[in-house]
C-alpha cells in the first residue's frame, strides 16, 4: 500500500512592517543629529480626523517594552506595537513642496482617505 504526503506549502515572507524612502532616512538622519540628539521617533496612530485614523509622530526618549523596531537604510524609527496591524508594509517619505514639507506615508491598508487628507480608513 502506498500513501503520499504532501510537502509543507512554503510560508510566504511576510512584507517589512515599515521602510524609508532615502529622502526620509536623510531628513531623520539630519534630525537626530541636530534637535532631537538622543531622541526616536514613534510612530502610530490614533483616532482622529473624517476618516477615523491618523498617523501619530512623537519624540521619545527610549523604546518602550511593546515598540517595534525598524532599521531601514541606516536610520532607525519605532512603532507603537498597537498601530503595527494597520502599518504593515508602509513605507515613509519625506516630501518638500513650494509651500510645505514633511513627512508622508504610503499605506497598502488604506482603503480611503478624508478630502482634507489629514486622516484615513482601513
């Protein structure tokens, strides 16, 4: 009698929670080596705007227990373990326009975002 098995189905990779494009591993790089020295930034998100969801960018001072880690091109960032399901595959920008500049993400769990763009659904 014969019985085949068959093989484990390979697990697919999963994405990276977070990356940086250059233009945002310099801007931070420039950051911590200026005015937030010692400092890292948070990232998370938090209920806010038409939309429902916000991204969250704080300064702290140390990682707490429950951060994520991410280390892209050199510059490292934490995410606030609680904001890491609607992250998931994020990268993170830094953009200067004729009248702003800062910090934008492009989310792959973003379903929808308000007119004014300050907040987003999942």
């Amino acid at each position: 009698m014969s019985t085949t098995t068959a093989a484990p189905r390979p697990r697919r990779a999963l994405p990276p929670l977070m990356s940086l494009t250059e233009a945002a591993a310099e801007r931070l790089r420039g950051l911590y080596e200026a005015g937030e020295a010692g400092k890292l930034l948070r990232i998370g998100v938090k209920t806010k705007g038409c939309s429902g969801l916000a991204y969250d960018l704080t300064w702290v001072e140390a990682p707490e227990p429950t951060d994520e880690k991410v280390t892209d091109k050199g510059v490292t960032v934490l995410v606030d373990r609680k904001a890491s399901l609607f992250l998931i595959g994020t990268v993170m920008d830094y953009e200067v326009k004729a009248l702003s500049a800062g910090f934008t993400f492009t989310n792959p769990n973003e379903k929808g975002r308000c007119g004014c763009g300050e907040s987003f659904h999942v």
